[in-house]
C-alpha cells in the first residue's frame, strides 16, 4: 500500500539529520521531512522542533524516481500558521 501525494497521515520521528527527519509511515515506508517544511518559522536547529520517537502529522508532498518521499510537517497546520 502506497501512500497518496496530498494526504495527511500520522508517523513517527526514526532519524533526525541537520537537513531534515526520517518519518515513518503507517504503510511501513520512510520518508524525510526537508528542515524547511519543520516548522513556519525559520529552524536553526531541527533538535529544537523535533526529536526521536516522536509521533508527527505530515502532509504527502510527492515522491522522487528513486522512490524516495517528500514530507512536510508545516503545511499540516492551520493556513494562519503557515507563514
């Protein structure tokens, strides 16, 4: 089962590098949410946002001809957080 570009699903933190975290997907896939799409605001430090084991909402951007899957966690807030 593949996960659809555009939904909003629930996952968890497994891997956090200074570019960006490792989610995984309730289908069992992996994907990373890039540092920009952390947080509406502007994010130094991903440890400040984020930590393993956690548990996240994330918004399905696309996914790569290697298979790999783009996340997003800002744009699952509310449209006024967005900014």
């Amino acid at each position: 089962m593949q996960v659809e570009i555009g939904t909003i699903v629930d996952g968890k933190v497994t891997g956090i590098k200074d570019f960006g975290a490792f989610v995984k997907l309730p289908t069992g896939e992996t994907g990373m949410v890039h540092i920009s799409e952390v947080a509406a605001t502007y994010v130094s430090d991903i440890h400040d946002h984020l930590s393993v084991g956690q548990d996240v909402k994330v918004k399905v951007l696309g996914e790569n001809d290697k298979g790999k899957i783009s996340l997003s966690i800002k744009q699952t807030l509310p449209q006024s957080e967005q900014r």
